[in-house]
C-alpha cells in the first residue's frame, strides 16, 4: 500500500483506498486546503519528463462533460519513501457499476439508464478526436442517480489505432489485429449493456477460449 487510511499525504487527507490495477491505485482522500472530498489516482511517474503517466488527466480534462469523471488537477509528487508519481486529483464517485452486478439484479430499466448516460460520454469523447478504448462496468462510476465514463488510463487520441481493452469486452478485430476505432468502443458498450441486463458479475468466465475469435 502506498498510503495508509487516516494519513496526510501533502494537502490531502486519506480516508480510504478504493482500488488498484495495473495502471494506479486510487484513494478517496478530502483536501484540506479546499475542503472538498476527491479521488486521488496515483500514477508511477520515475521520471517527471516524461507525459505519459500525466496523460489521463490531460484527456480528462480535454473531455469534460457532465457524464465523464472530471479532473482538478494533475501534480507530480513523492510519496514517503521518495518514489515520485504523477498524482491525480479528480471528482469522487460512491463506487462503480461492476458493484452494483456484483451485489444486486440490475433491471433493465437501470442497465438502459446506465447506457445513455454513458452513450452521451462517448459521444463526447469521440468528438473531442478520442478513443477510451476500455469500457467496462468497472470503468464506469455513480455519481447520485447519473452515470460517468471514468478511467481513461489507456485512451488514445485519434479514432484509429492499435491495442487496448480487457479481451472480455473487446470486438473481434481487436483480438484478431488490435485495430481500435469508433466501432470497437461501441461494441465495449454493447457487451458491457449484455453484462447488466443479464446480471452476470463476471463476464470473464464465459469466455474460457479466444482462439475461436482470433481465428
């Protein structure tokens, strides 16, 4: 754990962890200083030239829209112990709608309200020239009674590229030649309303082989 519950980080109070993966791990903490509640993303960033690891939140914050995560501020800072990481401060949410799969049947009234909301995401982030290329109940966040496309670690800008995705939401053509483009985020989407109208937790689990698809 890079930071503890109950620990003050610079300006920043953690309250909790709420998840990690390959690409962060995230704390709701409150600034002090503003006194406002916030997630904090904690990106490696050993070396502060270099953009990759601030990028999410420069793509958030070319994206802004009422159903996308906003973004406050992005700031390279040293954790105790001395590793530096890109540290981004975005908008907190009450959790994510894999939760909600996981604990619950989802009706299909709310697996079609959670699909607008984030339709109207996509839209947006495909006219801002951006692919998210990774959407999943998980990556998607409750905020009240709305829905917010989130975690855009491995987004892109251009609507054509290479590689990206978890392979149970992924389209063919990215499995079979990584090709990434409009399409492939639309059909994330699709499988993603097939995983909430049907309320299965874990869509990996029916998906034991891809060679049937790569082939």
């Amino acid at each position: 754990m890079l930071l503890a519950p109950g620990q003050q980080f610079n300006k920043y109070h953690v309250i909790d962890e709420l998840g990690r993966g390959s690409f962060g791990t995230v704390y709701a903490a409150k600034d002090i200083l503003m006194d406002r509640e916030c997630a904090l993303k904690f990106v490696q960033n050993q070396d502060p030239t270099q953009f990759k690891a601030h990028y999410e939140a420069q793509v958030l914050h070319k994206c802004r829209h009422k159903q996308i995560v906003s973004v406050n501020s992005v700031d390279i800072l040293t954790i105790p112990g001395g590793a530096p990481y890109a540290v981004i401060d975005m908008e907190l949410c009450s959790g994510s709608v894999i939760t909600l799969v996981e604990s619950n049947h989802i009706s299909i009234k709310t697996s079609i309200k959670i699909l607008i909301d984030v339709l109207f995401a996509l839209e947006h982030t495909h006219k801002q020239n951006v692919l998210h290329r990774d959407i999943k109940p998980s990556n998607i966040l409750m905020k009240g009674t709305h829905y917010k496309l989130g975690d855009f670690g491995i987004s892109q800008n251009g609507l054509a590229g290479r590689g990206g995705g978890s392979p149970a939401y992924c389209a063919p053509e990215v499995l079979t030649d990584r090709t990434t483009n409009v399409t492939t985020d639309i059909f994330s989407l699709g499988i993603t309303l097939f995983q909430l109208a049907n309320s299965y937790p874990d869509l990996s689990q029916w998906i034991k082989d891809e060679t049937p698809i790569r082939a």
